[in-house]
C-alpha cells in the first residue's frame, strides 16, 4: 500500500537539532506529495490525539532553534499494552500510515513496538548522549560537547584566577562520550566514566600532585553523570590535596540552545531520509550515521549492537592531559 500520510513525534529527553529534523521530515514529505501531522508531546500526545496538520510554514525558522516545536515527553502509559491501542486507534482515526520517531533507545523499543503491531515507523536518533551504538553521532550530541566546552572553559578561567580545582558533571545518562570529548578538549587533569573503573587515589590525585609538581596551579576534573559524586569527590580533592574545589553540575543547560552547523546538518540529511525509507515502504529502521554517510539498520538489530568507547582516545587524552 503506497504511502499518503506520515506522523512525526519527537520523544524522550530533547536535544538540539530535533527541530531541523523534524523540518527535514514535514519539508521532504511535503515535496514529495504526501500528507504530514505532527504530533505533540511524544508518545502521549498520539494516546491522546493531539495531532495538527502540517504545512510548508509550519516549521518555518526553526532550524536554528534549540528544543523541540513538537515538545517532548517521556510516556510510560505508551508502555502499556492499552496505551499502545489507544495509539494505534489514533493513528487509524487520523489515516497516518507511518511514523517518524526521533528520540533515543527508549524511543525506538516504542516504535517497534508498533511496527511489531502492523504499524510502519522510522527511527530518527536524536539525543546528546550519543549512546546509539549503530550511530556515530546523535543529534545534539555536537551541540551538548559545544556548550559544555565553553561552560567549561569560563569555569577554567576563574579556576585559574584563584588556582583552584573544579570538579565538573556533564550528562550522558550511563555513557561517557561527553565527558571523554569534552575532557579532551578543556585538558581536563582526569576524566572519570562509568565504563571505565577508576582509582580515585591514583587516577584523579596522583595525577594532580605530579601536574603541580611541573608547576601547574588549577585542574579540571571531569566526571560522567554515569559516575557522579562530583560534590563529594570536590570534598575529597580539598582534603587530601588541600588545593581548594569546587562542584559543578552544568544540568540541563547541555540540552538546550542553538543546533551546531553539525547538528543541522546531520538532522536534514536523518529527517530527509526517514521520509524516503517510509516511501520505499519500509519499516522499522533506525537513520544512522557511520563514516559520514546515512544508512538504515533494522530498529532490533540496533538496539542490540553494543557500542564501544575509544580507548584509545581516552589513553591519548590521559597522556596529553599532564
Ligand atoms: O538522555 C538525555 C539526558 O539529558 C541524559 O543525559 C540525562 O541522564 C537525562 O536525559 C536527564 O533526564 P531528565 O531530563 O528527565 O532529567
């Protein structure tokens, strides 16, 4: 059956760049002769039908915008079999034949879901963790490192007046890209990620006492979420160093603001081709992103693939870090 209308949701935590996706999505159907409805809230505005028609202007100057037009929730009644048939009830009453889901894992478990239950639906990875394994980079995965460099780089400079330590908590729910890249990037002294067991001793002390033994006077010490105790180890550092610390949790200003270049870019190209994988009359499929180039994986088989920290990066940025 050929396709004449699609839905777009976003849901989950947002994150920046949704918007120029779900552009993507309404534009490239539009042009393409079908019908689109956005769908407000995530998952639970398809239970409840608060469903709207779109058109060209309706995602006119958003590309730039941070968030999502569409809003955002995370839906546990979709989780529920009678949530799911008031779902698909909606989606019937509305004639959509298919769906664009962008958000994270949880998102896509939602989307096959449906699919299992003869519903097609795409999956479009928008999150700043980046813990899609299938995908390189997730939408306003750029934009969080972005923000949390130049968070990170004010905090240096008042770390640096007062020759003190800060002990800085990114997000990344339980994976450590922000902290590694952003680490890297702000020449943290350490970098502590849940997916790699630490020594508190050796690897965040040790290592400030032999930097300040070269002469260096101020030292940031980046910890995932994944992590966490970032007060409590400022604590720490205070007391055994005794080199003043402080505690930040930069919180959810990483999941605002305006979409990087990147970030635009990468939802376009995502949106843009989930539209065509519903033409081609496929179904649950993940929009990926690997070696610069969009591909597609069956939403099962991404949800399983595992993915890897480069450890090899986190050596490096150990190593360049003193
Ligand atoms: O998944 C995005 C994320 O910001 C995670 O990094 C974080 O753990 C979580 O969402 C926070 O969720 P909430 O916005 O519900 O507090």
């Amino acid at each position: 059956m050929a396709i004449k209308k699609i839905g777009v949701l976003t849901s989950g935590g947002d994150a920046p760049g949704m918007n120029a996706a779900v552009r993507a999505v309404v534009r490239t159907a539009l042009n393409r002769g079908l019908q689109v409805v956005g769908i407000y809230g995530g998952y639970d505005g398809l239970i409840t039908g608060d469903i709207r028609e779109m058109n060209l202007r309706s995602v006119a100057n958003i590309i730039n915008r941070g968030g999502t037009i569409l809003g955002s929730a995370r839906s546990p009644e979709f989780r529920t079999e009678e949530g799911m048939q008031k779902a698909i009830k909606q989606c019937l009453s509305h004639e959509i034949d298919g769906l664009v889901v962008i958000g994270g894992d949880g998102s896509f478990r939602g989307a096959q879901d449906m699919t299992r239950r003869g519903f097609p639906c795409i999956g479009i990875p928008g999150t700043i963790d980046n813990d899609i394994s299938c995908c390189e980079h997730t939408i306003g995965y750029d934009t969080a490192l972005n923000t949390c460099m130049e968070l990170c780089d004010k905090l240096r400079d008042t770390m640096q007046s007062h020759g003190r330590c800060s002990v800085v908590e990114v997000m990344g729910r339980h994976a450590g890209y922000i902290a590694l890249n952003v680490g890297i990037a702000i020449g943290a002294t350490s970098i502590l990620l849940p997916e790699i067991a630490f020594d508190f001793q050796k690897d965040v002390i040790d290592r400030m006492e032999e930097a300040k033994s070269t002469g260096k006077n101020d030292f940031i010490v980046v910890v995932a979420e994944g992590v966490g105790h970032a007060e409590e180890m400022a604590k720490q550092i205070q007391e055994i160093t005794g080199i003043e610390t402080r505690a930040t949790i930069l919180g959810h200003v990483q999941r605002g603001g305006t979409p990087t270049l990147f970030d635009r870019v990468l939802a376009s190209r995502m949106g843009a081709r989930a539209v065509e994988l519903l033409i081609e009359g496929k179904s649950n499929r993940v929009v990926a992103e690997q070696v610069g180039r969009i591909v597609d994986f069956d939403i099962e088989q991404a949800l399983s693939m595992k993915k890897t920290l480069d450890m090899d990066l986190y050596r490096m940025a150990l190593e360049i870090s003193m």
